[in-house]
C-alpha cells in the first residue's frame, strides 16, 4: 500500500491504542508528532506531563496491529486519513477549528477531548472537499411519515444547494437523508460508529456501498471495531461538529439526536429544528431545541441562511396578495361599506362608512380607477 509508511503506521497504531476521544493522547501526538507518541506508547515511557496517557493506553499498548489494519482497510477499497494528509479537514478538526472557536470553548485540552485522532474511509471523495460545504442531519429511528417526507424534501434541496448531507447511517432520518441526497445527484457522508468491515446496521450495506460511491462512509475507528453504545454517542460527536451546521428533522423525547446538537452548541455551530405537531411525541427533541435557542426552519433557504456562508439570505416568503392591500382608511372604510351582491347609493355608502359624502364619492372614484366598484347610474357596486 503506498503511504504505508513509518508515520501512517504509527498513526494506525495510535488510532487502537485508546478509545476514542482521547484528548491526553492527542496532546501527546500534538507535543512529539505521531511516531514518537507510538513509540512513547509502545515502551511505557512519557514525560511527565504526559503520565495519563499511560492508563488511556494500558489496555492496548501490546495491540500491534497496524500494519495488518492499514492492509485491511486498503482490500476494502479505503484508506487511513491522517492529520498529515492534504485531504485532513483542518478546519474543523485542526488547528484552524480550534482558532475559530467562540467562548464556549477557548481552552485547548477541551478541544483536544472532541478531535479524533485519525479517520478512517472508504470512498471517493475527498473529506476536506465533502466537508467543505456541508450540513448534518439527524433524527429518530422511527420517523413518522411526515419525518421522512420533510428529511427527503431538506436533503434533496440542501443537495441541489450543493451542500454534502451528513449524517449517521442509521435506520430513520439518518437512512432518508443519505437517500435523497443520492438520488439528488449530491454527495453524502456518514459516519459509524464502528469499523468500516462491520457495517451497521447491516440492513444499511447496501447504502453504504452507494454512498461510499457519491462520497464517503467515515470512522474513527480501526477495522473490526464493534459498535457500541457508547460509540454510537462518541459518533454523533462528529455528526455534530464536523460541518457548517445540524439539521434536527425529527425527535422524540429520548432521542440521541439531542446530543447530538450538544456537541454542536458546544461548538457554537448553528443547530436547526424542523417543528412538528405539538401532539406528535416525535417532534418533542424538536420543539425543546427551538426553545433553547435552536433555528425554527421550515424550507431548505432558511437552513442556508443559518448555516452557509455570509450573504446567503432566505427570501421573504410570497404572501397572497390582495387588491385591496394598498387601500388607506377611507378608501378602506368605502370598500367594505358596499355589500357583496347589492348596490348602493354614494349617500347609503357614506352612512354606512361614516363618511361626509363628499369624501365618499371621491374614494368611490379611486376605487373604480383600480377596478374594485363598478358605477351603475346613481348606484354603486362591488367589481366581481
């Protein structure tokens, strides 16, 4: 395998070591680079700054597995990325991320605790250019039809928008949006919360080889990896923080889609909710979101206006209009004097509006100049 040299294998061997996140070990690579960290490791040996990494990594320093997991990996048609790799997103998970930051997170070592150490993939495209312009969308394993009609409808036009859909690969919302992104004709993304040679849920194998095909399956973990519960939350971490923004389409009470959009506060990153029935125990996630700050959205535009770059404004809605929206008071007051069916005299009129005649045969020929009365001898009459 080209790259499969004494770095890539070290940044192998460091991405088993811990479980994921680990922000002691990253400081450790951060400080000495990745193959002195591997070395470090494997000996038992670290300053002393460094001494908690010693128990991150007790449990698997004697697992050398690297250069098997990177032939792995490469027989799946993937490879290993690596913060020494151009395609590296930097920005949201280098040096860049963490100079961006908003107070809710300034401190280095908090970053350090999100950060994966490496990535591991299958699929054509490239993460930094994926993740360029990109939103996460998320929600429950059991939408209801509403849920999926609305994730099909975001994703499809977020898609047309030329944003990646991310999301987490799973049965529901996650399985919607990576559908209608392909059948868009835009790229998607999902991350796992397992190696990439254990597909779940495996009813999904299918959809991961198509969208491995338009974009990219992702895992911070190495081949043969298990999922687990808490992988599967350590998973909605990258969901969360690794584009513009989250889409929370629809969630019940439980749902882990609220930690999810956690991560993404944290991260000062715009989290989006589409609302539902207020009866519908699927949309609670939703409206709690909205009250602790979240973005109502309710068409694609407002997602881009919250998410994409500066400048890209979601148009005002087009309310019906009216021909009797310009009208001022008088001309108002005239208008609804006049009865749907009947006509009237001017003197009628001005009794019923409450007008000096005068006035009201004046509004009567401003009306009949837009086209909204009608004069049939001494009478008056709505235009139909």
């Amino acid at each position: 395998m080209s790259g499969c040299d004494g770095a890539r294998v070290a940044w192998a061997y460091l991405s088993r070591v811990a479980e994921a996140p680990c922000g002691p070990l990253i400081g450790l690579i951060d400080a000495v680079g990745a193959e002195a960290a591997a070395d470090m490791v494997r000996r038992r040996e670290f300053p002393e700054e460094f001494v908690d990494v010693l128990e991150a990594t007790a449990a698997r320093a004697d697992r050398v597995r690297a250069e098997a997991d990177l032939e792995h990996i490469g027989h799946l048609g993937g490879r290993l990325v690596t913060p020494d790799d151009e395609e590296w997103p930097e920005y949201r998970f280098g040096e860049l991320a963490l100079k961006n930051q908003t107070p809710q997170m300034t401190h280095e070592d908090e970053w350090r605790e999100l950060r994966p150490v490496a990535l591991w993939v299958i699929g054509h495209g490239r993460l930094d250019d994926l993740l360029e312009r990109s939103a996460s969308m998320v929600g429950t394993r059991a939408p209801s039809s509403y849920g999926e009609r609305v994730a099909d409808q975001f994703a499809g036009d977020l898609s047309a928008q030329g944003f990646t859909i991310v999301s987490g690969g799973a049965y529901g919302i996650d399985g919607a949006a990576h559908r209608a992104a392909l059948a868009a004709g835009g790229p998607t993304l999902a991350f796992v919360a397992g190696g990439l040679d254990r597909p779940y849920p495996a009813g999904h194998a299918g959809l991961f080889r198509r969208i491995g095909e338009e974009g990219a399956v992702v895992s911070e973990y190495p081949p043969g990896t298990v999922p687990g519960r808490h992988r599967f939350l350590n998973r909605n971490r990258l969901v969360g923080i690794a584009t513009r923004g989250v889409l929370v389409v629809e969630a019940g009470f439980r749902s882990g889609t609220r930690n999810t959009a956690t991560w993404a506060k944290h991260r000062a990153i715009p989290v989006c909710a589409v609302p539902g029935p207020i009866t519908a125990a699927t949309s609670v996630t939703c409206h709690q979101l909205i009250r602790d700050g979240a973005t109502l959205v309710t068409r694609c535009e407002e997602v881009v206006e919250a998410v994409g770059t500066i400048g890209e404004i979601a148009p005002e809605i087009d309310a019906p209009v009216r021909a009797t929206d310009d009208l001022d008071g008088p001309a108002l007051r005239v208008h609804d004097a006049l009865p749907a069916r009947s006509a009237l005299p001017a003197s009628e009129i001005a009794a019923i509006a409450g007008l000096p005649g005068r006035a009201v045969i004046g509004q009567l020929a401003l009306l009949e100049s837009k086209g909204l009365v009608t004069r049939d001898g001494a009478l008056w009459r709505l235009t139909r």
